[in-house]
C-alpha cells in the first residue's frame, strides 16, 4: 500500500439521486435490506458476537411503524462491565500497535464502508428515516471520519512540538492513549457520529466500549461487521447495546472508564458530566470528558441579502432530516426590510415540501420515534400561542403509519418565547424581526447554545462583522448553516453546545491523548538523540 498522508485526504462525494441508475441501485439495495428486515443482532465483546444477558429488544421503521428492523440485545450491567474489562486488556497491546498498522486497519475499514455504501444508506433510510441525500451524506461522513482521523493519527505519530534543547539534553514531547472508555452517541446521524466517536479514540490506541442509540442500533451493528471483517483485535472495539442505565449510565460511573465520550441532549451531557466529575475512592485519574449537546441556531438574513437563495437554503437547513440536525435553523433572524419578503418566499417552499414513507425518497420523512412527535406537537400548540403560524402546523397525512410532521413555520416570534429559545429537534422555526444589523447578530446571540449560524449578507464589511461577533462554533456565510464536512468544517459548538470539542478538526483526537515530555542526557561516549525511538511496537 502507498505511504498515504493527510495530504491525500479528500471528503467523500456524494451520489446524485437525480440519476436514474443511482436512485434505481439505492431502491434494489432498499429491498435486498427489507428482506433481511427482523433478523436478530449480537453483541460483541471481545470480538465475539453474544447474547444479551437482558432480554431484546426491536428497532421500528419510523417510516412505517409496523415494520420491524431489527432484534437487539440488551446487555445486563455485568455484560457491559465485562465488554470494559476487555477493553483494558486489549490496551495492553494496541496502546503500543504503531499508528501506521493501526491506520491501515482504518483504512480498510473505510473500504469495506464504500463497498457497502449502498447498504449501509438503506438500512440507514430504513432505520432512522432519512432521505437517499441525507443517508448518503451519513455514510460518506462516516468514511471521512475514518480515513481523516486514520491520517490524523499519522501526523501525530510524527511529532509534537519543536522543543528547545537545554545543554547537551534532547527533548521530546509526544502523545499516549489514555486507555479504555465509552462512547455513548444519538440517533441523528446514526452512523456517521456512532464511527466517528467510536473511530477516533481507536486511531491514536485507545479502545472503546460503545453504545449506540436505542432507535438506531442497526446502524451500529455495521460497524461491529466491518471492524470483525478486516480483523481489528479483539477488544479494541466493543459494541453493547441496552438500556441508557444499565449500560450507558452504569458505564460511565464505572471507576475504570477513562474517558466518556457522549454526542447528545444538553440534559444528559450534563448528567454524564456531574457523573465523570465524581471521583471514586479506587480511580487514579481524572475522567475526560467530551460533550457535544445541542443547539437553537439562526440563519441571520441582512437588508442587502439575495433573498431567493437565503430562503432556499433556510429551507434546508431548517427542515433537512425534518430538522432533526443539532445544526438546523429553528430560528430565522430577518432585517425589518426584508422580513415579509424573506417570510412569504420561506412559507411557500416549506409548504411545498413533500412528506411521506423514506423509501420512497421523499424530501421529508419522519420524525424518529413517538416521544419526538409528543415533544414536537407540544412546541407547535406552544407556537400558536406565542407565534403566527404561516406553514404547517399538524401531524403529515401519508399511506404509511409513521412518525410524519408538516413543515412547520412560525412567523413574528418574539426573541425570548419559548420556540425561540428552547431546542425542539424537529420540523420546526421561528421567524423573528430585527431592527437592523447588530440588533439581529444580537438576537442570534441570545440564547444558551452557541452551535452553528448562518448569515446572508453581500456586504464585505457586514460579513467580517459578522465572522467577529456571532458567536457559534460553526458559521456560515450565504449558505445553510447544516452538513459540516469533515476536515473542512470541524465541528462543534460554544456555551451550552458542548466541551468546544471539533469533531472532524485537528484538535479532536488530542481529547483522547496526553501530552508527555522526555529529556534525554545521551550517556558519556554514546551517541544516540530521541529521534531513534518511536515508542511503538511494530
Ligand atoms: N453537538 C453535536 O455534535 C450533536 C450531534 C448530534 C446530536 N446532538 C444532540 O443530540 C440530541 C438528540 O439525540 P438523542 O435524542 O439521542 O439524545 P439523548 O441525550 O437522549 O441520547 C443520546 C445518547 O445518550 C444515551 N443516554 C440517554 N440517557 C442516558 C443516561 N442517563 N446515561 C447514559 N446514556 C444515556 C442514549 O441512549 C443515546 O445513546 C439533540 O439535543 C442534538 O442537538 C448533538
Ligand atoms: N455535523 C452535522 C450536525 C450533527 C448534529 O446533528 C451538521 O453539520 O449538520
């Protein structure tokens, strides 16, 4: 295999739905899948796949909820303990397996995911209801995450810092995995942010005990697949599904986890975060913590703006995956001057959106499961009360019994109402009027999260203000404010968003390593530097 660097990075393209043979390959994969739809799925610890000591349960098609995907296990508390106990083992040797052979197993895993793509996008539109556009943009995320923290591991492994020498010593400074610990992801991105978690602390020789969201279980049973194809050791990666106590919350208490890596809802994030806080009597070390919560994020629209593409791209980013991104626009920010034409060109688009069963490539699919549909229907009664509903506003009527909500958009919202405030994760937003420039950016600041923002402006003077004072993790400027690319757009936010952790960045894996600094005094008569030790075992 050629020596391959972060040059050579490149983010996956995604497939063109519009051309008959795609849309024609992905409906034969869709149906291949259906026929293997309530199969039973493992866990797999210690690179054996078992069964749950817990009983099972299923994973439904949003789509249709009399479908059922899948059978999963869940694990008792002892079964979870255990996958972490191995995973401690598997330390021992992976922590000093050398970045190259560690990367070229991720590299080989990104090919078994291109080889599947077409599977993996229909189990993904099966399972969590996106589109063929948005499942395929999943999957290829998932294969930018593995190859671009597989090349990060690599340029890490070359190297820290240049240090100063000190008299006749040499030094050196360089990362260790920190060990063994959870990654606890949600449902949203279903395949994508569960490898990229579980990938990243693997790359640079840490492993992983990892627990997927209860509705989208499938999605990581692939990913168990595919690292027991290309023969990944035993207990680098371990896939427990079950209960969020049993497993996710049980794990994270344990006094020998490391690390908790959790992609999710503010009100769990801190949870898990007071939790890693609390020392036991028998843990020597401080738990790291990664947290990656939501968001209320805006889409800012100035006086000057082209109003046709900002409302196209509100349109995406507000209802893309029926608005179930912790980066959608469910809030639209507008300058006086535009609002009611920015508003009227909005509405109607959203109540051209099409909503129906994801199999059938719909622009908008369903919601993920009941409690969402319970806690979307609250906010829109919610809306009526503080807002003016121009589009949408009721449950989808389709063939199908699914979880289908209409593009909802409210208009002359005040700032601090409750929909403009609060995350509602759905098809959902909020129209507020500004009074002129800064009062908007002002507006868009005004809440608890910090995670993305977009702002149309043409002026260049509007937009380095703007690049200054809005303050998100992630900004965009005349574009929808969703689908950050790996290695492009590192993502992750500020406030209430999370630990301003960037997923897809060059940071990222340093949250999975500590730094250690060697002072080597060569011995009289010896002539050796630290640049002949690599510390690996080939
Ligand atoms: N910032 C980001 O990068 C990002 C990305 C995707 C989603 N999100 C956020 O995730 C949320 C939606 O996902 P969700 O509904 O799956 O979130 P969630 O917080 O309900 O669940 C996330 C994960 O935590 C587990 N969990 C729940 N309670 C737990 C507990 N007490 N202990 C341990 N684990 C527990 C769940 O089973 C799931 O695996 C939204 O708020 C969204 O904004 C953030
Ligand atoms: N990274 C995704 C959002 C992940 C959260 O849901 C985006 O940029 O839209």
């Amino acid at each position: 295999m050629p020596d391959r660097t972060l040059k050579e990075y490149k983010n996956e393209t995604y497939l063109d739905f519009s051309d008959p043979t795609n849309d024609k390959a992905q409906k034969k994969a869709i149906e291949e899948v259906r026929s293997n739809f309530g199969k039973e799925y493992d866990l797999y610890i210690n690179g054996e796949f078992v069964k749950g000591d817990a009983g099972t349960f299923e994973s439904k098609n949003p789509s249709n909820i009399s479908e059922t995907i899948g059978v999963f296990q869940s694990a008792s508390k002892e079964q979870a303990f255990n996958a972490l106990g191995k995973a401690w083992d598997a330390f021992e040797d992976w922590q000093y397996v050398s970045a190259k052979k560690r990367a070229d197993f991720l590299f080989k895993a990104a090919d078994v995911v291109r080889r599947r793509r077409l599977e993996i996008n229909a189990w993904m539109i099966s399972e969590a209801g996106k589109n063929y556009l948005e499942a395929d943009a999943d999957t290829c995320e998932a294969i930018d995450f593995i190859e671009y923290y597989a090349y990060e591991a690599l340029r890490i492994d070359d190297g820290m810092d240049v240090l100063s020498e000190t008299w006749g010593d040499h030094n050196k400074s360089f990362y260790m995995p920190i060990g063994a610990g959870v990654s606890i992801s949600p449902w949203n991105f279903p395949f994508a942010i569960f490898v990229g978690m579980s990938v990243a602390p693997i790359a640079v020789g840490n492993t992983v005990v990892a627990k997927p969201a209860p509705d989208t279980p499938r999605m990581g049973s692939l990913l168990a697949e595919i690292f027991e194809e290309v023969g990944l050791p035993a207990g680098v990666f371990n896939f427990v599904t079950g209960g969020d106590i049993e497993v996710g919350e049980n794990l994270a208490k344990h006094p020998d986890t490391r690390f908790i890596s959790f992609t999710g809802s503010r009100a769990v994030g801190l949870h898990l975060n007071k939790i890693a806080a609390e020392t036991h009597e028998d843990q020597n070390f401080l738990k790291r913590m990664v947290c990656e919560l939501g968001g209320k994020n805006a889409t800012v629209v100035d006086e000057d703006a082209d109003l046709n593409s900002a409302a196209t791209e509100i349109i995406k980013g507000a209802f893309g995956f029926q608005g179930q991104k912790c980066s959608a626009s469910s809030r639209v920010v507008a300058h006086q001057a535009i609002y009611d034409e920015l508003l009227e060109k909005v509405t109607e688009k959203a109540k051209a959106l099409e909503v129906g069963n994801s199999k059938e490539n719909y622009i908008s699919g369903p919601v993920i499961n009941q409690k969402a549909v319970d806690k979307i229907m609250k906010y829109i009664e919610i809306g009526k009360e503080e807002g003016r509903l121009v589009a949408g506003g009721k449950r989808a009527e389709t063939e199908n019994e699914g979880y289908y909500i209409e593009p909802t958009v409210f208009a002359d919202v005040d700032e601090n109402a409750r929909i403009a405030q609060e995350e509602i994760f759905g098809p959902v937003t909020a129209f507020i009027k500004a009074k002129d420039t800064e009062d908007a950016l002002r507006i868009a600041n005004g809440v608890e999260y910090g995670l993305t923002g977009a702002y149309f402006s043409k002026d260049p003077k509007k937009i380095d203000n703007a690049l200054r004072k809005f303050r998100v993790g992630n900004l965009y400027i005349n574009r929808k404010c969703t689908g950050a690319l790996v290695g492009a757009q590192p993502f992750g936010g500020f406030k209430m968003s999370g630990t301003d952790a960037k997923a897809g960045g060059r940071d990222y894996l340093k949250y999975f390593l500590e730094p250690k600094s060697a002072t080597l005094r060569p011995a009289e008569g010896v002539d050796y530097d630290l640049e002949d030790f690599d510390f690996a075992n080939e």
